[in-house]
C-alpha cells in the first residue's frame, strides 16, 4: 500500500511541474531529453529532476516543489538533496541560491550503483569490492563447512556482482578481483590470500590421464590393450570395456588424436585386432595417428596390393574436420556417472507392485516388512533353516507348517486378534474388512484414514500373491464407502 501511495502522491507533483512548464515558455529540457518530454525520474522515495543548467528551469524546479509542499506538507530535505552541474554550467552559485541545496559531484550513489557520466573504472568498482570483502569478514566468526561457503557464494556474494552486472559492464580487472575474493573464502574461508584446492582454470588433460597414458597404455589403446597384465584394480577396468564399446562413436576430425591401429574408429573395430599384419603391409607403424593417412580432409592411404590391407579401405568413415571428439550414444543421450553405472548394471525388470513400496508417507519399517512379505521372505517357520522348530504354528498351536499363507489368511489366532481389535476401533465409525479366514469371520478395523489405505496396500498384494481371494473396502459410512 505504502509504495501505490508514493506513486499517487508523485503523480500531483508531475501534473504540477508539467503545468508550470506548459505555462512558462521559458523552460529548458535536459540534453536529450525534450523529444520525450523528460524532466523527473521517481523510484521508492527518491526523486530526480532533470534541466539545463539556467536560472529559469531551475526557479520553475523551485517553484513547483514548494506549491507541492504547500499541498501535501512533504519537504525537499536539504540535507540529503544535491544539485549535480556540468563543468560548463554558470553561474553556479546563482544556481544553488534559488534552490538551496548542496552542490553534488558524480559520480553519485543511487540505489547502490554509481551515477556516471563516463565509462566505469576501476576505482568506480571499489564499493562492490568493499561490500563483498565486508561480508566475509561478518562470517569470519562463524565455524561453516565447505558447503556452506559453497551457497554463500552462490545466494549472497555471487548476487552482489550479477546486481552491479545488471547496469554496468564490469572491467575485467574487477571481475578477477572479484573471483580472487570469492576462491579465497571459498577455500580459505576469509579473505587471506591462499592456494586453492582446485584450479578454476580446468587443464584439458590431467596428471592421471597422462600417467595412465605413459605407464599403463605406453601409446596403445585401452581397447587393445592385453587384460591379464597390470594391478587388479586395472584388470577389472579393462574389463568392462566390452560393455562400454556399443555406447561409443568416434568422430574423426583431424586425426591427431586417434590411433590408426588401436581405436576402434573404423566400423570393424580395433584395427589391429582384425588385420594384425596390417602395420606391415602398409609399411605404416603401429604407433602412427590416423592423421598419417588423412590428406586435407580426404583419405591417402599407401598403395598396397594385400588383399588384406585392400579391405581396410572398405567402409571407411567419414572424416568431419576439426578436432577429433568421442561421442557417448548410450543412455540418457550424455556421458554421465550415472549413465556409465547403467550400462555396466542394467537394472531389472520392474515389478507390478513396485508403486505399493513408494511414496514419502509410508512408514519405511512397514515397507520392508510388506517386501519381505511379498516375496515371501519372512522368517516362517516353513523355511529349511527354521524346520527344526517343527510343523506347529505357534499362535494358534494347530498342526500346520506356519507359512505366509497360514499366518496371514488361515491362523485363528490372528484373526481373533483383528476382530477383536476390530470391534473395539468400531465405535468411531470406520472399519476396513480384511480377507475371511476359514470361519467366515471378517478381520478387524483401524483407528485413522491413513491406516485404512496401509493395510489395504499390505494385504492386497500379499494374498493375490498367495492365490488367494479377499474383499476389501470401507464401511459404508458417511466416513468411508464399500470398494470390493
């Protein structure tokens, strides 16, 4: 409400000044500014006024600011208000005189941006520096992780430099000094100068891939490379490379990067593996790039007579120009950790009551019972382990071999159980009917809504497992309906 007002009150000051302005002919726009008609800027509780620099406009300005107060009882505060001038404006004392404010220089602070009448320096950028330097230090005292840095950087420092990006193109020296600041508390936690733990250059290569390259590969293939040699660890990871080999493309560009032998760029594979005398017949190394048989942007391979290194020929690719890449065709249609662990695992098959286990409001205990009970997996008594114990069902001490199906649907005992829970919870109106045992009897009721649909989601499933029949519902109620 407080801000519709402002504007309200704002919009009588505008009609007073556009009026005096259309009455007085002698008042001079700002540079720019006469096509639209623009003389005044609101925003919040702060106003700026625009004119040339001569007695007139600014004895108009006066004028109407004191018809306004007159109206409204709102004053200009002299304090806080400025009048901003040119080099060229004269006479300036004469200016300041009718208004009686104070002569303000640019650039000046509006909103928590500088006013500027030039390009943005550095030294116009030390408020944004000192504010971020400011804050961190207000945090010093405060014991936080790393991932706690990690979203001040993110929600509070990093929105400090996106509010002054907003209006300005920041200089590239301020950007870096504003990365320094946030690296340090990042990794520091303070504005310290230290070495950080991660580059946020990101090289290319990596000393893990150049050692594996050097030491593991010795400039062969990871596809050809033999499975027996190496540390356990290695030996299990070239393994899963016949998983990974369907879901990779090599796209030839230059073929700098590409082993002629070893990479499996062409449609047959590893080259190497299929024509293993071809470095000989074409007189070409083993360790050669592809690059040796690629001419602007075509292929040159030597002439041969091998009908052999002739059939290499065959079915050759497409050369793309640029760079080399190897493309990921697998899953989710981008290389990730989690597209990777999908294909080495490929999850099963999915079950129909995969839903009934799901969902934030079910109790987790109950949801592995009721999926040891749907696989039947609970410790019965009909297990091999558990025989021993002899064929007599402990609650209702019949001769049977207490199963799932005889605990759940056939025992006595745990049907006299639910009944007699069942008229005790049938005084508040709300009954669930559970499975008939062998007397005919109906199995009890709960005390909650949320109850009702848990024990419907445990016996549904588990007695069409069984083979068997039940009918469940609410009781026809105002507080529940039948459902069989």
């Amino acid at each position: 409400m407080s801000p519709f007002l402002f504007v309200l009150v704002m919009e009588v000051l505008t009609l007073i000044l556009r009026q005096r302005i259309e009455q007085n002919g002698g008042f001079s726009y700002h540079w720019r500014c006469d096509r639209i008609q623009l003389f005044q800027l609101g925003f919040a509780d702060d106003l700026l006024l625009f004119s040339k620099a001569d007695p007139n406009s600014v004895r108009l300005f006066k004028e109407g600011l004191t018809v306004f107060a007159g109206l409204s009882g709102l004053q200009a505060n002299l304090q806080k208000s400025n009048l901003i001038l040119s080099r060229s404006a004269t006479p300036r004392d004469t200016l300041l005189a009718i208004l009686d404010f104070q002569e303000g220089h640019l650039p000046l602070r509006y909103l928590g941006l500088p006013l500027l009448a030039s390009r943005l320096s550095v030294a116009d950028c030390r408020p944004i520096l000192q504010k971020i330097e400011a804050r961190i230090r207000g945090w010093d005292g405060i014991v936080l992780s790393f991932a706690g840095r990690v979203q001040l950087i993110k929600s509070v420092l990093s929105a400090l430099q996106v509010y002054w990006a907003m209006a300005f193109i920041l200089p590239k020296h301020v950007i870096k000094e504003i990365e320094k600041r946030l690296r340090n508390f990042l990794w520091k936690g303070s504005t310290e100068t230290g070495y950080a733990k991660v580059s946020w250059k990101q090289e290319r290569s990596s000393i893990w891939v150049n050692w594996i390259s050097h030491y593991r590969l010795q400039h062969y293939s990871v596809w050809t490379i033999s499975t027996r040699s190496g540390t356990w660890g290695w030996r299990k990871l070239i393994r899963l490379r016949d998983s990974l080999r369907p879901c990779i493309t090599y796209r030839i560009g230059d073929g700098t990067s590409f082993s002629l032998w070893h990479d499996p760029w062409h449609a047959r594979g590893a080259l190497i593996s299929h024509f293993p005398l071809g470095p000989q017949h074409t007189s070409l190394p083993i360790t050669a790039p592809l690059c040796m048989v690629i001419l602007e942007e075509s292929w040159n391979w030597p002439s041969v007579t091998n009908m052999e290194s002739i059939d290499i020929t065959h079915e050759l690719p497409t050369i793309h120009g640029g760079p080399d890449r190897i493309l990921w065709t697998g899953p989710q249609g981008s290389f990730s950790a989690a597209a990777a662990y999908t294909v080495f695992c490929p999850p099963g098959p999915t079950v129909g009551w995969s839903s009934l286990l799901g969902g934030t409001f079910k109790i987790p205990r109950h949801r592995f019972i009721l999926w040891l009970a749907i696989l039947g997996r609970l410790s019965t008594m009909d297990k091999p382990w558990l025989q021993h114990l002899g064929p007599t069902c402990v609650l209702c001490q019949e001769d049977v071999m207490e199963s799932h199906e005889h605990l759940f649907f056939m025992c006595s005992y745990a049907t006299s159980a639910f009944v007699r829970y069942g008229a005790w919870y049938h005084s508040i109106g709300l009954i669930v009917v559970g499975p008939r045992s062998s007397g005919g009897h109906r199995c009890g009721g709960v005390e909650s809504m949320w109850f009702v649909l848990r024990t419907e989601l445990f016996w549904l499933p588990l007695y069409t497992t069984c083979g068997g029949s039940a009918t469940f519902g609410f009781s026809n109620t105002p507080r529940g309906l039948w459902r069989t």
